[in-house]
C-alpha cells in the first residue's frame, strides 16, 4: 500500500478488484468515524488524478460526491429552491424539469457539465419548444447549479455562461372583436362559466386573478356609510360594486406584483352576474351539504374546492364553440379582448395600463398605490356604454 501526499493530505493508493483504489483520510465526522474518500481507477497515474481533483475541490470549498449528478442538483431545487411558490408553479416547472432537464442532462456528472453540452442540449429543444418555454427550461438549469454553488456542490455554473437560442413561435393571442364578444355572452348566459366569463371580458382581470377571487373581496358601496363593504356582509342589493384585485394563486395570496393591486368598479353586466352566480352556488352548498369545502371562493368546482386552470379551459372552450367561434381560444384572450375593446373605444393608453394592473407608463406610475388603490371606474363606465346598462344576465 503505497502512500502519498497531496497537498496538506494524506492518501494512500492500493490494488483492488482488477484495479486500483485511492483514498485520503480527511480525518474524523462529528460521530466519530474516519472520514475518507475514495476513488478508483485502472492505473496509480489514473487514481492518483482523480485524488489531486479531490484535493483542488476541497481547497476550493466543493464538497460534492464524484457521483453527484445533474439530477440530483435538480431534484434538490425543485426540493428546497421553490419555498414560497404555489402549488401550480411547483407542478408546472417540476413537469419541465423531467420532461426535458432531467431525461436529456440528468445522467451526467454535475462537476462534468460543459458550456457546450448545455448549448447543445438547448439547440435540440429550440426545435420542439417555443421560445418562451425554453427560457423556462434553461432557467431551470441555471437555477438549480445555482443552488449547488451556493451548497459547495459545483465551483461554476456553466449553464449561465449558454444563451437561450430562439424557440418555436408560440401561438399568437387573440382577441374578440364587439360582435365575438356579444355571442361570447350569449351563449356562456347558459354556462356554469358565465360569471367568470362576464367578470373576465368586461374588468381584465387574469385568469390566476379570477380564479382566486374570493367573496370578501366582492363589495358594494354602502352610501350610508359611505365605505365598500364585503358583499357577504351587506348582499347584493346596491348599485355600485367593486372587486379588490389584490390576491392570486401564489403562495401567501399576494399579487405578482405591487402594481397588480388595484380595486375595480364592476359594469353593471358583471355585478348581476355575480349576483345570480352567488344564489346559483349557495343552492349548490345545499345540495351536496358537508361535502362542500369552504373556501370561500367566487369560481370553484362543484364542492368548493379551487378550479383547476386546464378544466376552466376546457370549459371556455365549450362555450365559444357554442357562441360560434370554434375551440381554438384560451380564458386569457378575454383579458387581450378587454384591452381591444378598450382601445377600440377610445379609451386612453395609460388608463388601460391602470385597469389591467401593468407597470411601465408614467401615469401608472403616477397613480400607484401601495395598498388599497382608489377604485377605477373608468373600466365600469366603459363597459357600460359598450354593452348597455339594460342588459340582462339570462339564468341556465
């Protein structure tokens, strides 16, 4: 048994099965055992490299095993990196991570992957995905060697060192025009969807704020008190109504971002759909009785619980089918719809901006609140000369 010095350590290169193995003795673990780590090779020359390796990982602080792979350093971000996120994100980057990270990269040696193996893993998926899912692929990547460095696992990252290339086209959005949106209307009046159909055309709302709404934060204004209060506190029988946009579906119910807050006069349209939708869904409460799961929540399945996104568009594919339009439209196109309709009306920029809760014009900015924005009722006004005070929201 020949022994050795590399660097400050101590090691010790032997025969074994065929081969040889090489160990150094880092001395002892907190429980008392010997700690040492091995390496085996064909040749001393080989054993002795992969030991000097050690040795220059260990001075430069990387502390990960030989065999730590690229999917380990995955699973470990998608274990620990995503704290705070909502279910539905966790599941859908977990779901691009092993379809597309781990099968193509995951086998291979974190300490072993090169700038050019996540390059040339990038140019096969830029053929099959769209260029907005690729940058979430490879920011998965970088995100999780990321992490790896910070744990000492892996001294660079090389995916941050690879540009994402330029995917697929992604399908365009679309919107409705004034006569797609009157049959859109017509024809969800007979829909489970049509108060979130209504709600969505006529405020902007995104469909992870729809879906999240809850009824605390449905309100009406009380003129004798001159304050919006919940409409489970006071009901429905008032004139003016509001939604507070200030929670969605990520962890912890606050906004993406602090722009994202914003309090919206409902058109009347939309305040008597959700008028008939709460009457339609207490009767639903008695009906399926302690079954129901009280979340509180405007748009929910059948027993309370949270809508899922693919079957609410499953659902709003069904009725622009129904309205003439074929299946080929999402729940998101009613809020580029809004904004169309909007404009087409002549209803300035930065008021759209404001509506719809985006940042980047210098009215927005001016305007912004830190909490509780005053309420816009530009949007209500609007849409109350678009589609007419007299409406009526027909029953299923």
């Amino acid at each position: 048994m020949a022994k050795i010095l590399i660097g400050k350590y101590e090691a010790t290169i032997y025969p074994e099965g065929g081969g040889y193995t090489g160990a150094i003795s880092l001395g002892f673990l907190p429980n008392g055992k010997r700690h040492r780590i091995k390496r085996k090779g064909k040749t001393k020359t080989a054993v002795k490299d992969k030991l000097i390796k050690v040795v220059d990982d260990l001075e430069a602080g990387i502390t990960a095993s030989e065999n730590y792979l690229v999917r380990d350093a995955v699973k470990d971000w998608l274990a620990k990196g995503l704290k705070g996120r909502s279910d539905g994100t966790i599941d859908k980057l977990t779901g691009l991570a092993e379809t597309h990270v781990i099968p193509k990269l995951g086998a291979g040696k974190l300490q072993g992957l090169t700038a050019d193996d996540v390059d040339e893993w990038l140019d096969g998926l830029a053929t099959k995905l769209a260029t907005t899912t690729l940058r979430e692929v490879h920011s998965i990547l970088k995100r999780s060697i990321r992490q790896a460095q910070a744990r000492n696992k892996v001294l660079r990252n090389v995916a941050e060192l690879a540009a994402t290339p330029v995917g697929l086209d992604g399908r365009p959005s679309k919107a409705l025009t004034y006569e797609q949106a009157n049959a859109l209307l017509k024809a969800a009046a007979s829909s489970a969807l049509n108060a979130y159909v209504v709600l969505s055309l006529t405020t902007g709302v995104r469909t992870e704020e729809a879906r999240a709404l809850c009824w605390d934060h449905v309100v009406a204004w009380v003129p004798k008190i001159k304050s919006w209060r919940p409409v489970t506190e006071v009901g429905f029988k008032h004139k003016k109504f509001a939604i507070y946009v200030w929670r969605t579906v990520r962890q912890g119910g606050d906004t993406k971002t602090r722009k994202s807050r914003r309090t919206l006069e409902l058109p009347k349209l939309a305040a008597k759909a959700l008028k008939l939708h709460h009457t339609r869904q207490a009767a639903q409460k008695l009906k399926v009785g302690e079954a129901w799961q009280a979340h509180n929540l405007v748009f929910c399945t059948s027993v309370g619980s949270q809508l899922d996104a693919a079957n609410v568009r499953r659902s709003f594919r069904r009725v622009t089918k129904a309205a003439g339009l074929g299946t080929g439209w999402s729940p998101r196109e009613l809020r580029h719809s809004f904004v169309s309709i909007m404009s087409d009306q002549g209803v300035p920029i930065e008021t759209i901006a404001d509506l719809v809760g985006h940042a980047g014009t210098s009215v927005t900015e001016a305007v912004y609140r830190h909490q509780l924005r005053p309420v816009i009722t530009k949007g209500a006004d609007a849409m109350n000369t678009i589609f007419g005070d007299s409406r009526r929201v027909e029953s299923g």
